[in-house]
C-alpha cells in the first residue's frame, strides 16, 4: 500500500502540564451528575496521587448518540490525570455529565478542585501517514441514509466503507422523534377517524392540476374516496396516491413529481425493510407535527430512544456483514479522474489524512445543513432571519458538507432556499404525534390549528407574545400512551427539570403557566368539543384523538426552530447525482437529507424518515451495480 507523509497535520497527544501529586484518599468513590437522559453515576478509583479507573455504573442516555462519551471522556481524564478535558463533539451533555461525575467522586476521595482541573495540553506528535483504503462502494455519512446504502451494497455481494465525521454512528437519524410515513399499511388499516377528516382529502381533489402526474394521483384518490364513503368505514381513509398528492401540494407544488412517485410507492416498503432488519413498530398509527395526516408509524424503540430505530438495525447489518464503519473521519474532497468521481479524501480527528478508493462509486448522504448558520443565512430566502439566535432542534454534525463537496464536482443543487422550522418543545413534546397536543399561547389562548404544516405552525408562533408556545398533554398522552416518559427516553420528573409543568387541574396549570384559568379552560373546552363532533374547531383543525380531559395535566414551553433543509444536490430516479446542465455523473450517486427536490417547499413531518429508507436503498443498489 502506498503511503505518503503528511506535510502538515500532527497527531495530538494529552499530558498533564502539571506533574505536581494529588492527595486522594486511596479508595472507589462514587460521584452522581446530571447527562441528557437524567442521572449519571460513576465509580472512580483512585490511589494516593492518582486516578487509576473511572467506570460508568449507570446513566440514561440514548443508545448510540453518547457512547462515544462514555468511551474517551473516561480516558481523557486518566490520561490527563485531570478533569479539565474537552467535551466529545455530538454528545457534549452527556461528556459534561461524566465530567461532573467524576469531578464529584474525586472530590469525596479527598482532592481539592484545584487539583483535579489542572491544565491538560495538547503537544505536537510526529506528522501521521496517509492511510488508504478501497471497497466498491465508499459511503459518506453514517445517518439513516448511509446506513441503509450500506445494507444494500453487502446485499447485493459487494465490498463497502462507511465513513463519517463524527465519533458515533447515526447523524440526525438517530435524534428523530420517530415517525415514518406510509400510506395503505396493516398498522394504519388498524386506525380509526371521524369522518370530518375526509373535508382536507376534497379540498385536495378541488384544486387544480398543476400537471399530468397530479392529476393522475387526484383521479386515483377521487376513485378510492368514493368507494370508501360508500362502505360506510370508520377506518383512516389513505392510499399511496394521497400521500404523494399531499406531499406534493403541502411542499408548494416544487417537488420533482417523479421523485414523489418514488417515495409514496416505496415508503411502505421501507415499513416491512426495518422489520426484516429486526425492528419492530407500534400497533397504533400516529399523526407527526406536520404530518397532515394519520401516517405515521412508529417504533418501539427496541434499538433505544428517538430515532435508534432508524439507523442501528441497518449499523448491525453492516458490522455483521463485513462492511467497515470509519468514525471521526471527515471528507474534505471528492476525488475525481476523467470526470468519474472515484473516491474521498480528507482528514481524521487525529490528524491523520486518509484517501478511500472506490472501485464502483461513491454515496453521498451527509445529511441537511440546519446546523449551519452560514448556510442558513446565504440560502434562505422565505424567513424573515435564520440568524445564530435561532435555535436548531440538529444535531450538530448537519452542516452541509455535502453540499460543498458535491457542487465543488459540478453539481447541480435544488431548492436549497427551502428551510423547514418546526414548532417544539423539548419538555411536553413527549410524542413525535400531534393528534392529541393543543397548543396555546402566552394568555393560555389557541392561535393555530395543531395539524396545520410546519411552516403555518412555526410563523404563527413567532407572531405569538414572546415567540413561544405552550404545548399541553393531559395524561392520556403522558401516561396511557408514553408510559410516563418521552420519546427520547426521558422520564416526567426528568422532564420537570428541565420546565415541564404538572397540575392536578386546568386551573392549576394555568397559574402556572401564569395566564387566565378561565382562558386555558376555554380553550381545552374547545378542543373537546371538536373531538366529541359537538362544535367544529374554529381554528380548522381535523386531526384528533382523545378528549383531553385526564388529569395530572402538562404544559411546556415550545419554540419554532430550524429543523429540515428540503433543498441539496439535485438526483434522478436511480439517485445518480446531476450536473448543471441534468446529466448524472458517473460514479456519483445521493441520498437522504443532502439531496433535495422530493420535499418541496415544505416537508411533511414523518417524511424524511421514509425518504432515507427509500432513496438510500436505491442508492445503494445502484452504487454497487
Ligand atoms: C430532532 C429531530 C427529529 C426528527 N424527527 C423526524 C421524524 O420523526 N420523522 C421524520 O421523517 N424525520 C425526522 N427528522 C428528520 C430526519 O431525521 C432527517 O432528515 C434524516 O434523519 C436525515 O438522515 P440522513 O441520513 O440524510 O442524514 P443524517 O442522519 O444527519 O446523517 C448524515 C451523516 O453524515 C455525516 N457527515 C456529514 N458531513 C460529513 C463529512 N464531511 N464527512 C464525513 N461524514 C459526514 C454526519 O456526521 C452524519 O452522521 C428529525 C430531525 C431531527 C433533527
């Protein structure tokens, strides 16, 4: 293998600056801090002037998302001999958590602060050696989109790499709230709705056709509704045609149609291909913020919190199958030769530059852009400021460098000025489903239809007092359906902690809340009398579930932030990546978030999830043909 020298880059090394001797008591002490999902215990021990092992004895992160916390904090700080140690970039709460663990156990062992925070610096090494590697297929990104590519590479007999900036697996993917849509499902033919719902399908079949493929999907969906009204079912009335024709319309008519097709087709597909891969889903159908309509499945959560679901079943495929996983390497550059896009190049978190050879192709899926203020700010044309004081419910590996790396070959991006905020709340939004939420302002008073699209909830909450919202859900959500957790795995006294309210009656809550009782009761009273079929809700809203009548109640407060980026590099149906003037370009092939055109102006919620399930099959299989 040929090996070059590096020129520039050094590999870091930790020592302590200080040598001077701690005084511990010689001994195991445990220390106890807050991580992301509640309490963190550790167990260090330690000899007289040292710190000999640090051991995790419990914590209640997601799965995924912190292990690469818990595998190098507890080294840095041996290393180091010292807590003053930097945080892991992606699971930085949960870094601080066994920082502040550690930092209370070797305080009961008899250190001082002092101590225990002397400096750690950062010294040069010798310059490291290019590494070079080759498979037939080079995937970048090990979200969802990636992962799956990956799965379907090993399928299909070939050899693949999977290689990623950041130090654990799973990108966006594994921080989702959980929901995929699919219409014509067995789960969903489960699910039941009020016949008040079918007004949103005929509006849709109202409007006019904005080409051929719409009216298509209208004609389809016409058929399908009469025969439903017809049998007289309670059952949620969907068909594949109306998820593409809502996706369509609800993203501004910007889509491209062919790619809609595609993703209303295979999103059942993508259903039974998690399953195959050992995931298992939730017996009821939800609604996702967004998601305009009962279509969203759900898993149980059996890979973890959030969005594990998502992303571990294909990771286990791909470990159990020979395909490599590389963490903590970025991409810096497509290698191009003879305009064929054979390999990446860039540089480790250690410092050491790599070179990986495709022998087929390579898959892009390096996710959205929505942690990128830079980004934000030079696409968005449709909000009035996208600045650093928005917040981003991303993760921060989402910065675009797809992007960069793509259009720096040629291609072609699509609708990046499309930016999705969404309406969240990190305390109350317990479920990625919106059936059972009421949202309320400042004065306790609804100002939205909770089923509207992204965009109509998020504007209508930046117009609210304060620019916030408080998300209600009485205990039907919070205990019958979420057993008393939210989906991130948090528990309700953990949720308490970081602003969720609890009160035994309305009016409790609103003093806490500090608005009118008589105005919140109001509007819960409002909401009930549009499930109940009483009074129809003034404010538009079709979906629903439950009355909201089961006490402990719940409030949180909620913000519109930036969540999707609809727009990217622009495909075609095999997922071939497009130059300026529509021609693919050879060896190069995208998936997931990083692309754009099959969203629109406006995704909706649960989308995205069936989105990188499909296309990163397709990729996948093409990349290795
Ligand atoms: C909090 C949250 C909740 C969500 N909930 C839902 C939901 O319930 N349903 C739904 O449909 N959608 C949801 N979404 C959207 C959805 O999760 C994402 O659109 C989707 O997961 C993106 O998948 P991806 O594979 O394209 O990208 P990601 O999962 O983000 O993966 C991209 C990967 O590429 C890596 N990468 C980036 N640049 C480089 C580089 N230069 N070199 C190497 N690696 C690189 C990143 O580190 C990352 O691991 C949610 C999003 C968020 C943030």
């Amino acid at each position: 293998m040929k090996r070059i020298l590096s020129f520039v880059l050094c590999m870091a090394m930790l020592f302590a600056l200080s040598s001077s001797a701690m005084a511990f008591t010689a001994g195991t002490y445990e220390g106890e801090a807050q991580s992301f999902g509640g309490p963190l215990k550790v167990a260090v021990t330690v000899s007289e002037t040292a710190i000999e092992k640090i051991e995790v004895i419990s914590h209640g992160d997601t799965q995924g998302i912190s292990d690469a916390a818990y595998a190098k904090v507890p080294e840095a700080i041996i290393a180091g001999q010292s807590v003053a140690v930097d945080t892991v970039a992606g699971c930085t709460v949960s870094s601080q958590g066994i920082i502040d663990a550690v930092t209370a156990a070797l305080l009961a062992s008899g250190a001082t602060q002092e101590e225990i925070t002397k400096e750690v610096a950062v010294a040069e090494a010798a310059p490291a050696e290019l590494e070079t590697k080759s498979a037939d297929v080079i995937v970048i990104g090990a979200g969802g989109a990636g992962m799956t590519a990956a799965v379907e590479v090993l399928r299909a007999g070939g050899s693949v790499i999977v290689v990623d900036k950041m130090p654990s697996v799973g990108g966006n993917t594994i921080a989702a709230g959980s929901a995929l849509n699919a219409a014509g499902t067995e789960i969903q033919a489960a699910g039941t709705m009020a016949a008040s719902g079918i007004a949103a399908v005929e509006e849709k079949l109202a409007l006019e056709p904005k080409n051929e493929t719409m009216a298509r999907w209208q004609e389809s969906v016409r058929k399908d509704l009469e025969a439903y009204k017809a049998s007289g079912s309670n059952q949620v009335f969907d068909s594949i045609d109306l998820h593409k024709l809502q996706t369509y319309v609800d993203g501004d008519y910007v889509a491209k149609v062919e790619l809609v097709e595609i993703l209303g087709n295979g999103a059942p597909q993508a259903i039974k291909y998690l399953e195959e891969l050992g995931m298992q889903w939730a017996p009821e159908i939800t609604t996702a913020v967004g998601a305009t309509w009962p279509r969203s499945h759900q898993p149980t959560r059996s890979f973890g919190g959030s969005g594990s679901d998502f992303v571990l079943p294909q990771t286990e495929f791909v470990k159990a199958n020979g395909g490599e996983i590389i963490l903590e390497h970025k991409v810096e550059e497509l290698i191009m030769e003879n305009g064929k896009v054979v390999g990446a190049k860039g540089t480790a978190t250690d410092g050491t530059p790599f070179e990986y050879r495709a022998n087929k192709s390579v898959v892009l899926a390096t996710g959205g852009f929505g942690a990128n203020v830079e980004l934000r700010q030079k696409f968005n044309k449709h909000w009035a400021n996208l600045d650093a004081s928005v917040p981003t419910s991303n993760m921060p590996c989402a910065t675009g460098d797809g992007l960069v790396l793509a259009e720096a070959v040629g291609a072609n991006l699509i609708g990046v000025e499309w930016i999705q905020m969404v309406t969240g709340s990190s305390s109350a939004g317990v479920t990625a489903s919106i059936a059972n939420n009421i949202y309320v302002n400042a004065n306790g008073e609804r100002f939205v239809a909770e089923d509207s699209r992204r965009d109509v909830l998020s504007g209508a909450v930046l117009e609210q007092p304060g620019s916030f919202f408080w998300l209600l859900v009485d205990s039907k959500t919070m205990w019958d359906l979420m057993g008393g957790k939210h989906y991130n795995g948090k528990t309700v006294d953990q949720l308490k902690e970081i602003g969720l309210l609890e009160a035994e009656t309305i009016e409790e809550l609103a003093v806490l809340m500090g608005c009118d009782p008589a105005t919140l009761q109001a509007s819960v009273d409002q909401h009930n009398k549009a499930v109940t079929g009483e009074e129809a809700d003034p404010l538009g809203r079709q979906v629903y579930e439950f009355t909201f009548d089961k006490g402990p109640y719940y409030a949180g407060k909620g913000y519109a932030m930036v969540h999707h980026t609809m727009g990217g590099v622009e495909i075609n149906e095999n997922c071939e990546v497009l130059d300026v003037n529509g021609n693919p370009i050879p060896g190069f092939y995208a998936a997931g978030e990083v692309t754009g055109g099959i969203h629109g102006g406006n995704r909706l919620g649960g989308n995205a999830i069936a989105d990188i399930i499909v296309f990163g099959q397709i990729a996948g299989q093409n990349a290795v043909k």
